[in-house]
C-alpha cells in the first residue's frame, strides 16, 4: 500500500523534530532535511526504532538552503528519489527551516537582511516551484512555518518579521495559486522554544499569554498533522500559541 511522504526542511532538532516523530508515529515516510544537525535527526531516528523495533520511515537529506547549488540538488534528489516515485508523489512540503536573531534596527546588515529573506521567502518560494509536479501527483498539502508578529513591533526583530510577513503572504497566495491540486496552510507558533538570546524576553512573554505557560514542540507537531489530515483546508494558518496572539 502507498506510503504518504513528506519533506520537511531544518527537521533535525526542536519543533521540526517533534514534526518528523509525529509523522512516521502516524505512518508518514518522512524527508529530514538538516544543515548541520545530522547527529541529532540519527537520534530521532534512532529513538523510533527502539520504540517501534523496525526501521525508521526517514532519511536524512543535508543542504545548506543559503546556497543554489545545494538547494537545486536537493529539489532534484527529492524529485527523482524511489520512495517518491513509488509511493504516488510527495504528500507535504513544510517549510520549518528558519533563522532568528535580535539586532537594532540601525545596525542591521544588507547580508543579514538577504539571508532572512533567502530563507524565510526565496527558498520556500523555489523549493515548492521545483517539487510542484510530485506535491500534483500527490496531491500535496504545503505549510509555512511563521510566527505571531503579524501587524506588531517585535524590538529589533525587523529583518525577521517582514520576511515571516513575506512567506506567510507567499503562502496564501500560492493556496490559490496551486488549487485545486495543493493545499497551501500556514503555521504559527507562539512562545514556544526560546533562543539561546531571550530567554528574558521570553519570560516576559509568557505573562502575556492566556493560558499562562509556554507551548510543547508537540503542540506545533499536531497543527501540522491536523493540516496534513485536513483535506479541506487551504489558505488557513493556525496560531499555536495559547491565545496570545488575541490578548490586550
Ligand atoms: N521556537 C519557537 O518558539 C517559534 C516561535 C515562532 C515561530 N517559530 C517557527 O517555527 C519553526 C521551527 O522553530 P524552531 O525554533 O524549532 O526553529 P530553529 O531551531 O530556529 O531552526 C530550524 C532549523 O533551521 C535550519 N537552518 C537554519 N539556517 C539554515 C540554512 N542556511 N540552511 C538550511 N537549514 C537552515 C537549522 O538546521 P540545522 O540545525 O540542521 O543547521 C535549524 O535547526 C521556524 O520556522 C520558526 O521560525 C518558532
């Protein structure tokens, strides 16, 4: 019987493990796209087999998304790789790789600007274009990882917000664009894992949200299969992120 397939990029640590684990406890085949945890993804993978006692639904794909090169090659190997081909296409694109950093506004650089940019638009811009005939075949269900900032001033977070903006943007337009084959949702989650840099921040946070405590990587795991298994919905994002994003 086929296999449902998914590929997610940045996949090896955090919320994009939580992601992997749920999907291959649910059956899924699953891409694990990392840069440089490839240490951690063998762990998930690992973890699964010695709860499962059967070999893990995965293979770990690495690329540096910064380069074309790389993000070219790894288009072609998901395109042309046996698992897809048999198992009737690629199921889901989550787009979870991202980067995060605190910098005033004035001293932001041109570089850092473009490589928030390169990762938060371009690459799920060109990685969705290059997998459109096997996400058809599979008729497919894409999400972008976003956040919460929509339409608020995160301090010094400039270069990273207006490039979540962009992709959350890229992806509505595209869940018009790529009906009625792809579906094409959005996640966003809210204080869920700090950064090494704000765990203050982070604390200051948390008081603002409703339920009164920060969210489970498992917590974002399950609005991405909930989307996955949601045949109807297209267009949507879901916040993950105890009501924050509807307190004063
Ligand atoms: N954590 C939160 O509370 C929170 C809140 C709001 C939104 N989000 C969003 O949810 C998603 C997951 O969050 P997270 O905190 O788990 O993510 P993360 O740890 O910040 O980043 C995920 C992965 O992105 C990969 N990455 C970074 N630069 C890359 C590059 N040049 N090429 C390839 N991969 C690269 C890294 O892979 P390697 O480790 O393999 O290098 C990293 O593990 C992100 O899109 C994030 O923006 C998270």
């Amino acid at each position: 019987m086929a296999q449902r397939v998914a590929l997610i990029t940045g996949g090896g640590k955090r919320i994009g493990a939580a992601t992997v684990s749920l999907l291959m406890d649910n059956g899924w085949f699953v891409f694990i796209h990392v840069r440089n945890s490839i240490a951690e993804a063998e762990e998930v993978l690992n973890v699964f087999e010695q709860q499962n006692s059967s070999k893990a639904p995965a293979e770990i794909l690495q690329a540096d998304l910064n380069s074309d090169e790389e993000l070219e090659a790894l288009i072609q190997t998901v395109r042309s790789h046996h698992i897809v081909q048999k198992n009737g296409g690629l199921h889901a694109l989550i787009h979870n790789a991202s980067i995060y950093s605190s910098q005033d506004y004035e001293s932001v650089s041109l570089e850092n600007l473009r490589l928030n940019n390169r990762l938060h638009i371009e690459v799920p811009f060109r990685l969705t274009q290059g997998l459109l005939s096997p996400l058809r075949e599979g008729q497919g269900c894409v999400i972008g990882m976003i956040d919460t900032s929509l339409g608020r001033a995160w301090k010094g977070l400039s270069q990273y917000t207006s490039s979540k903006a962009g992709l959350r943007q890229l992806m509505m337009n595209l869940a018009g664009d790529l009906a009625p084959e792809i579906r094409v949702n959005c996640v966003a989650p809210g204080a869920i894992l700090a950064a090494d840099w704000e765990s203050e921040h982070f604390a200051s946070v948390v008081e603002k949200v409703p339920l009164g405590r920060v969210g489970e990587p498992i917590d974002v795991a399950k609005a991405i299969h909930f989307l996955l298994e949601s045949t109807y919905l297209s267009g949507q994002i879901i916040n993950v992120d105890g009501g924050w994003s509807v307190s004063p």
